[in-house]
C-alpha cells in the first residue's frame, strides 16, 4: 500500500541520511526503482512531472500501475507516490486520484500568493493523510517544460511557508535540474544552515540531484536535508545502456527486437544508478 511521505521523511531527518525521490517515465522506470528499493531494503519515493503523468496515460493510470506492482512484486518497503513540481490543479487531480503525496511548486508566484495556495493545499492533504512538499525559491534549470531560474530561497520566506503545516520544504539553495555547468559555483550552504534554523525539524529537499558531488550531498544531509530528487542521471544511464545495445546490432540478432529484451539493459541500467543514490543518501536498510 501507498504511504504519506511523512514517517519515512521524520524517520531520515532524526537519523541523518535521505530518502531518494526517483522520477518514473513508464513502466519499466517504475519496476526498475521498486524492486532496488526492495532489494535494498530502502523507503523510497516515486515522482511523476505533470508531464511524465500525461505520457503515462494520466494520473490514474500511473496509481493502478504502481498499486499493482505492489502487490503482485511483493513490495513491502514504504513508497509513496509524489507529484514533483505540480500546480494547484495538478496537485488536486493527483489527491483525487489516489496519489500518496503531492509537492505544490509556487515558487514562480509572489509569496503571499505562494502562502495562499500552498495553506489550501495542506489543508486538502491534512484532511487526506497525504504528505506535502512545497517549494520557495526556484530551482534553476528546465524539468519537463517547468523552467526555473535558480535562485537562492529568503530563508525568512521558507519559514513562512514551513509554519503552514508543510510535510516537506524544497529552498532553492543554487540547485538546478539537469547538467551543472562547468562554472557552476556549488550548492549554498551558508543558506541551507539558515533555512535549518528557521525551519527547526522540517524535513528538507533537495531537487536536481544529479551531478552534484558526494561531499556535498553529505554537507546537504547533515544540514537537514532528507529528501534528494534524482531524475536526469537515470534518464542518462538508460539511453546510454540503449544505445549500446541497438549499436552493437543485438537487435538483429534472433529475438533481440523483442521490446522486452531492447528495454532490458537501459532497465538494468537505472537500477545500478538507483542503488548507488540509495548507498550515498544512506537510507539502504532503513525501510
Ligand atoms: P535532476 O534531473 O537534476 O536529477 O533533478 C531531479 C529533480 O529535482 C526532480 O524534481
């Protein structure tokens, strides 16, 4: 059964790791997380974009998919099903059909309006038992047409928005979705204390984690950080994984356009990249 991402995120906070959120694009993706999750004996979070919800069939598709995956792959470690970066629309459409959490992103409105929405929310997801992220200060980079332009979180503001009752709080800290420049100078952790001390035990989120160092995903954790979203490095290691097979002409050899078998090694592929992130974040036998 799906569960709120409250206890897995309260759990990781006091023991100082980070449970992953991974993002889904299909149904191998979904499998592939699960079962490391299980394997590893890890709590994990799934995140569907508003736009990977869409490619998937709609929100009510991607509940009976991962409802019965399961159940019938025995899946017994705390998952919850999270809606990353959704709009208020969104994020009722998902409470309506069946989701386990939602994040609300009104980091692109002014904050009253950010307030405003985000407090509606809560309350909806209170009522539901569903866990809720909300986000101040945008993180940088473009996910799935959601464009941010990175800035830095007012610490003042994420307290605001933490004090509305908030399971989770995503602060812009200098992260961003996708590749990090070259240039990139490094994650803010001079904001990251602050926002800790004015946000006291709300659990953290760090979004765009791939590329970013293990030493400062260690920093990150241990300044309060319990959730880490890992979606590009993923999508990296199953192109790369499906591009080695198509070239090296497995395809055309017997059964080898068998989309089962051509999707195989990108699968593979995300569960090694998935199990890696569960090792670093620290969150392996802590379901
Ligand atoms: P990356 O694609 O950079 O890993 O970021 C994922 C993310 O933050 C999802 O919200």
């Amino acid at each position: 059964m799906l569960v709120s991402a409250k206890e897995m995120l309260d759990k990781a906070r006091e023991g100082k790791y980070s449970v992953g959120q991974f993002n889904i694009n299909n149904l191998e993706w979904t499998k592939a997380v699960l079962q490391t999750a299980q394997e590893n004996n890890s709590p994990v979070i799934l995140g569907v974009s508003e736009g990977a919800g869409k490619y998937m069939g709609g929100y009510k598709t991607v509940v009976g998919m991962v409802n019965g995956m399961l159940e019938e792959l025995g899946i017994t470690v705390p998952v919850a099903l999270h809606l990353d970066h959704g709009s208020y629309e969104g994020a009722l459409a998902c409470i309506d059909a069946g989701f386990s959490s939602v994040m609300f992103d009104g980091s692109h409105y002014d904050i009253d309006e950010n307030i405003a929405k985000t407090s509606e929310l809560v309350k909806i997801c209170d009522s539901k038992g569903i866990s809720i992220e909300a986000e101040v200060g945008s993180i940088g980079g473009e996910e799935d047409g959601v464009v941010g332009t990175g800035e830095v979180a007012d610490p003042q503001e994420c307290k605001a928005i933490a004090d509305l009752g908030v399971t989770m709080l995503a602060a812009g800290i200098g992260n961003i979705h996708g590749q990090y420049p070259d240039n990139w100078a490094g994650l803010d952790f001079d904001v990251l204390a602050k926002i800790k001390e004015l946000t006291g035990n709300m659990p953290l989120v760090l979004h765009g984690g791939t590329g970013i160092s293990e030493e400062m995903i260690k920093k990150a954790i241990s300044l309060g950080v319990s959730k880490i979203n890992v979606n590009t490095e993923c999508q990296w290691a199953f192109a790369e994984a499906t591009r080695k097979y198509i070239e090296e002409g497995k395809d055309k050899v017997g059964k080898g356009f068998d989309p089962r078998k051509i999707l195989a090694p990108g699968t593979e592929a995300i569960k090694v990249t998935v199990k890696e992130k569960m090792e670093l974040f620290g969150s392996v036998n802590k379901a």
